[in-house]
C-alpha cells in the first residue's frame, strides 16, 4: 500500500511503499541507493519529529500547509513582540547629555 512522508525539514511529500501498517507504525521498504544492494523493510513511527505518514497526497499537503502557517503565526507573533520590546526601549527617558 502507498503512504504519502512528509519531513520536518524540507516542504517535499514522498510517496513510499508500505507493507505493514499499525496504528502508531508503518513498515517502509527502502530501496538503497547501490543497485547492489537489496531493498528492505524497516518500521517507522507514523507521528515523530522528523517524518509523518499519510493515507493520501491531499492529508500530507493539507499537513504541510498547516504546519506552515502555524510557522508563520507563530514568526508574526515573534517580530510583534519584538517591535514591542523596540518601542518601549525608544520610549525609555532619562539622564540625557
């Protein structure tokens, strides 16, 4: 069965062949680089820190885009803070020569 990745360090969603599948795991086969080399199955979490799995290309798309504007909420949020703090050290009065 296909499974679509997506990564927590790149926007790319990657469809894998899946042979088992859990509710917490999926088992990848991975086929190396070396034509030399064997494919082979490894398990995977289906929810970790660095890769998620999903059923369709639409659930792994509608995933980045949220987690992609949850990145920019939260940047918005950092530079209004930051343009707060730039403010009230402008608005700092005192001893001036």
């Amino acid at each position: 069965m296909k499974k679509y990745q997506t990564s927590h360090f790149n926007l790319k969603i990657e469809e894998v062949e899946c042979t088992k599948e859990t509710d917490k795991t999926v088992t990848i086969v991975h086929v190396p680089f070396h034509k030399k080399e064997k494919p082979y199955e490894r398990l995977h979490k289906k929810n970790s820190g660095s890769e998620n799995y999903h059923d369709t290309f639409f659930d792994a798309k509608e995933y980045l885009i949220r987690r992609e504007k949850e990145t920019l909420a939260s940047l918005i949020k950092d530079v209004e803070d930051q343009r707060n703090a730039l403010r009230k050290v402008e608005a700092i009065t005192g001893c001036e020569k």
